[in-house]
C-alpha cells in the first residue's frame, strides 16, 4: 500500500475515532438530566440496575468485536480478577458519589471534579510512576491546588465531593491501563463481578416489596432498565474511540463533559455560582489551558521527532 492510501486511512480512522469519542463525552454531558430523573428512587437500588442492565450490552458488543476468547482467558487469570475487583470498586464508589451528588444539587462539584481530573492524573503518574512534570504541569498542578484552597476557605470544608470523584476516576485510570485485556472485556468483567452482589440486591428488594423495578410504576422501571444503556452506551464509544485517536485530541476532548455538566447545573438546575466558585473555576481553566498547551507542544516535538530525516 502506497503512502498516500496509508495517510488516506489513518485519516478515516481518526475521524471515525473523534466521532466516537464525541458521542461519549456528548452523552456523558446530559447524564445529569437523567441522574435527576433518578433521583427519587433509592441510591443503592439505581447503582445495582446501573450495573445489572450494562451487562447485557457489554456483552453484545463483546461478541460483535469477536473478542470472546481474552475474555475467557482473562476469566482463568486470578491476577486480573483480582484487579478487575479493584477497579470495579473505584469505578462504583465513583459512580455512587456522581449520582448522588445530582440528586442532592451538587452537579457544580461533579464538573469541578472532573476538571480537576486531568491534573490529579499528572500528579499520579509523578507520584507513582515517577513521570517527571515540566514548569507548565508543575504550574497547572499549582493553580489547581490554589483553587481547591479557595473553595476551602469559602466553604469551611474541603471540597470533598470534587476532591473524590476526581481521585477515584484517576485511580480507576490508573489500574485500569494495567489490566492485560481490552477496553471491551475490562468492562464487561467489571460489571459481571459487580451484578454478584447488585443482582442480590435487586432479588432482596423484590422479595421484600421495597422495589421499584417490579412493584413501581412503568415510568420507574424504565428508568431503572434505562441505567443500563445510558452506563454502558457512552463508556463503550470512548473506549473504541480512543484506540483511533492520539492521546492529545483526547485531552483536549475531555473537557466537553465538564462543561456541559457545568452549563446544566447552573441554567438548567439553577444552582447557586457565587465569586469563590467562579474564582475557582477560572484558576481551574487557566491551569486546564496550561496543561493543554504543555501537551500539545509535546506532542508536536514528538511528531516533529519523528518525522526528522536520519542522519
């Protein structure tokens, strides 16, 4: 194949990809509007059919890609269950904050956390992988700790909702990439292990009377069914998506939820935004534009690198 054809194709691939990831960052924007459907039914039972409903659909996708042999063999692996446990743990404690936190009006502190997110990952990859920050990442970092210490002082308490999700999301990252399996297999195996306890739950309810699946009314059990797709829908097209993309269109693509999360709560939700929090967010989007600059300069002395004639 000739270069043209080559370039021609890597071209398709990565619109296809940006596509892909658009959807997913697009989705995960209006999640808030379904979180507040949600949001009188209980916590624990919304998390269990969140997870319950994303298996089958997990599960279809894994046998579309033809991948049902990595499952099988990450199955008989105790190393990788026993860390797929682990980031099943993160990924629901994460989960449980965010769709608590839009119940409650907090939906500001969810888009704070995942702003925040980014530059938790920089400090991570420093900490325990001894990835070394250059003065751009170094000065994100800072700003971002300053604005953490301006909604401290403001609030009396740390801004432990936006602190959590970020640090949660950030590690699940973290032990997520050193899982020796696909994005696709990752999440089917996580929400498997998870439907265990949050099948038990949903039978427990049942038995009991206390549900809304079976007992409710047809608008709740839609919703609840509906925890599936809008869980496993969006996960799924970032996780194909960024296999096409270079890693540098991705963080760039990852603030689209954020802010769309931050639009939501303070037009449509009506939630209070005083000058302690827009101080913070403004200290939050200047670091977030340093380390994206920081980013791509790297990523076009890398390209730029690669693209040297020899010597």
């Amino acid at each position: 194949m000739n270069a043209p054809a080559v370039q021609t194709d890597a071209h398709a691939a990565a619109r296809r990809g940006f596509f892909l990831a658009l959807g997913a960052y697009f989705l995960w924007g209006l999640l808030p509007f379904y979180m507040k459907a949600v949001a009188h039914l209980p916590l624990a039972e919304g998390i269990a059919n969140r997870i319950v409903w994303s298996v089958p659909i997990a599960a279809a996708v894994l046998v579309w890609a033809g991948r049902t042999a990595d499952f099988k063999a990450a199955i008989r692996s105790p190393r990788t269950l026993a860390m797929v446990v682990l980031t099943a743990t993160l990924i629901s404690v994460n989960w449980g904050i965010y769709v608590w936190a839009i119940a409650v009006g907090r939906a500001v502190e969810t888009a704070l956390g995942y702003y925040i997110n980014p530059l938790v990952i920089v400090v991570v990859g420093a900490v325990l992988l001894g990835e070394r920050l250059d003065r751009l990442q170094m000065a994100a970092v800072a700003l971002a700790a300053i604005a953490v210490i301006v909604l401290t002082v403001e609030g009396g308490t740390l801004p432990w909702v936006s602190l959590a999700l970020a640090l949660t999301f950030a590690a699940y990252g973290f032990f997520r990439k050193t899982l020796p399996i696909g994005p696709s297999q990752g999440f089917l195996l996580e929400v498997l292990l998870l439907s265990v306890p949050a099948l038990g739950y949903i039978v427990y309810l049942v038995a009991t009377g206390q549900d809304h699946l079976v007992s409710g009314n047809l608008t709740d059990r839609a919703l609840l069914v509906g925890c599936g797709p809008v869980t496993a829908v969006p996960l799924l097209l970032f996780a194909f998506g960024t296999k096409l993309l270079r890693l540098s269109t991705i963080g760039i693509m990852q603030y689209i939820a954020p802010t769309m999360v931050f639009l939501i709560a303070v037009l449509a939700f009506g939630e209070p935004f005083g000058s302690a929090q827009a101080m913070a967010f403004a200290l939050i989007w200047a670091a977030l534009a340093i380390y994206s600059w920081s980013m791509l300069s790297a990523a076009r002395r890398v390209e730029a690198t690669s693209h040297a004639p020899a010597a």
